[in-house]
C-alpha cells in the first residue's frame, strides 16, 4: 500500500509551478485534485524602465522566489542589458538558489532559516554596510524583509517584475470540498483564493487539514482561521508531502 493511497488532496499551485507537486503526491498514492488559483504573468510597469538606467548603482540584488528570478532575467533579456559584474546576490530558499543557477550565477548568500525577519537578521550580521540593494519582487510579495531593512538603514530600491493574478471561482473544488482529506498552500495568494471560493462554505472548509510551504503561508492560513495548520522545517514540495505522511501515519486516517 502507497502512503497516501485513498487520500484525496487539493493542489492549489499555479500550473507552471506545479509538476514537482503532483509528481511527488501521485507517486506517494494521492488522488489529486489540481485546481491553479494564480497565474503569474509579466509586469510591464514603465516605472521599471528608470530601475533599468541605474543598475550599476546597486552592489547586492535580493530575489526571494523563483518567479522573481525568471521575471526579472525576462526583462534584463527585452532590455538587452546584462548584470553588472560587481553585484552580489542573496536568494531565500534552495529552489531560488537553484532558478539562479540556471542562468549561471552562483548566489553569495543564502540564509540559515528561510524566513523574512531570520534572514535579514543573518545577513546584516554579516554584511553591516551592504551598499544599494535592489530587492525584486513580485506585486504582491510580504514587506517584512524590506520593513527589516529600513529600520537598519539599508538603501534599497523595490523592483516589481511580475503580478500574481487571483484566477475565478473554480465549482469543481466546492464539488470536492466535503471529500477532501488535505489541502496544499505554497503562497498567501492561494489561501486568499481559496478563501474567495469557498466563502459560503469557510466553517467546512477551515476544518480540512493545510501543508503549507514556508512559514509565512502558514501564518496566513492560522489568521484565515485554518483549525489544523502544518508547515515543515525545510520550505521543500518534499518535506511537505513527507509531512503529509507522518500526520496521516500517526493519525492512523
């Protein structure tokens, strides 16, 4: 038997994102049910255009998702720019260390604890004066590291390279939601979606046990008032999944 033979489980991650996902669940025996509440599309801002006429001003770039990597190289790429050699790069996560590899930069820091206010604690212990920063993000990425940032005077300038649009009301998740034996969250967005869809239903809803990836999504599902909440130590589709097993082993469901 499979360890997660028999369990139904909900994929809420976008689709691009989500082949790791549902590879790791179906091959673990879940029966998955994959709905995208987000897409990811290009921030054409023209605002972004004056960050472009100043890169050389910057000595670290801070990227804290793989969208943030790939979107911000998309627009290195229509500008017909480069990264300056002199910059130095920090990264939140493995999965966004190993997206920056793939264009052939090595990230120079990568923190102990993959959370905003941890990793802006250990990089100014070790970097006290970084120079300008330029932090990319996405339209709706947390300010916990930027607020972090400014309290210790560190100069930085954002740079939004990609908005997270909230897709429609899906009726097949409200046609599964009484079936469901667990729900997955890898961002804030998707519980917001969720929340959006299942609104006349959120007391049912609540009650469904949520993995989330990173601590930062898991606070928004216990302010969303999710009643069973889990997060693994390390911010990883397989952690998460692993954590998906041991919570249904030891609860013998």
């Amino acid at each position: 038997m499979t360890l997660l033979e028999g369990k139904k489980v909900l994929v809420t991650r976008a689709i691009e994102q989500s082949e790791g996902l549902l590879l790791n669940l179906q091959e673990s025996g879940a029966e998955v049910i994959h709905e995208p509440l987000i897409q990811f599309q290009f921030n054409e801002n023209i605002n972004n255009k004056s960050i472009l006429t100043k890169l050389h001003d910057f000595s670290w770039v801070f990227l804290t998702s793989s969208n943030g990597v790939k979107f911000f190289f998309e627009w290195m790429k229509r500008n017909d720019l480069s990264p300056p050699s002199q910059w130095r790069w920090a990264v939140v996560g493995d999965k966004t260390r190993q997206t920056l590899r793939e264009f052939g930069i090595q990230a120079d820091f990568v923190p102990g604890q993959f959370e905003a206010e941890a990793m802006a604690e250990e990089y100014l212990s070790l970097y006290k004066h970084p120079g300008p920063t330029l932090f990319v993000r996405g339209n709706l990425s947390k300010d916990t590291l930027l607020k972090s940032f400014r309290a210790k005077g560190v100069l930085f300038e954002t740079f939004t390279v990609y908005d997270t649009l909230l897709l429609k009301e899906s009726n097949d998740i409200l046609n599964h939601l009484n079936t469901l034996d667990a729900l997955t969250f890898t961002s804030p967005s998707t519980i917001h979606a969720f929340i959006k869809i299942v609104e006349n239903r959120k007391a049912e809803a609540l009650r469904i046990p949520c993995f989330c990836i990173g601590s930062t999504t898991a606070d928004e599902a216990f302010s969303e008032g999710f009643q069973q909440v889990y997060f693994p130590d390390r911010f990883t589709v397989e952690d998460m999944i692993q954590q998906m097993i041991d919570y249904f082993t030891k609860e013998g469901k």
